[in-house]
C-alpha cells in the first residue's frame, strides 16, 4: 500500500531495541517499552504559512529520529505497525 501523509506530518516505522541487557538477562517482551526511535518512511510537502508559501519539512524520508513515548497515531499496514505523527512531536534527528 502507498502512504503520502499531508501537510506536516510524518510516517515512521520504529525501530526496535535490543532484547538483552548488557549483562546478558534477556527482556521479554511483557516488560519491554515501545521503542522512542524510528525510521521515516514517508513525509508531507510541508507546513502552509498565513502567506500561502509552503515551508518544506526538516525531516526527510530515511532519518532516524526520536519522538515522546506518547507521540503519534498507531496504524497497521502491509502487516506493519506504523505511527503517523506532526514534524513537531519529533525531538531530533539521529545522526551518525
């Protein structure tokens, strides 16, 4: 399925964290947290400003960012969980 989110919105598939602590205790996955980190599949043209110009997003297709626990909408496609969410509920971009 084909995905354009609109406006100021992103698509972002998280990324998941390891499964074992540095000790070697594996986590299972009943006490795991979502993971805050995730990779953008897709994003929309940009924000429209009160001038009708359009100011592109800073966040491109391929990043990885970080995003609060709580961030964004959860859907399903192609079988994937998937989170759609505002440019704004990014907190930065991971680079390196």
């Amino acid at each position: 399925m084909k995905f354009r989110p609109l406006h100021d919105r992103i698509l972002v598939e998280r990324v998941e964290s390891d499964t074992k602590t540095a000790s070697g205790i594996i986590i299972p996955d009943t006490a795991q947290e979502k993971p805050m980190q995730g990779k953008v599949l897709a994003v929309g043209k940009g924000v429209t400003l009160e001038d009708g110009s359009v100011r592109a997003l800073d966040v491109k297709q391929g990043d990885t960012v970080l995003f609060g626990k709580w961030s964004g909408t959860e859907v399903k496609m192609d079988g994937k969980e998937l989170l759609i969410m505002k440019e704004s509920d990014v907190m930065g971009v991971v680079e390196g």
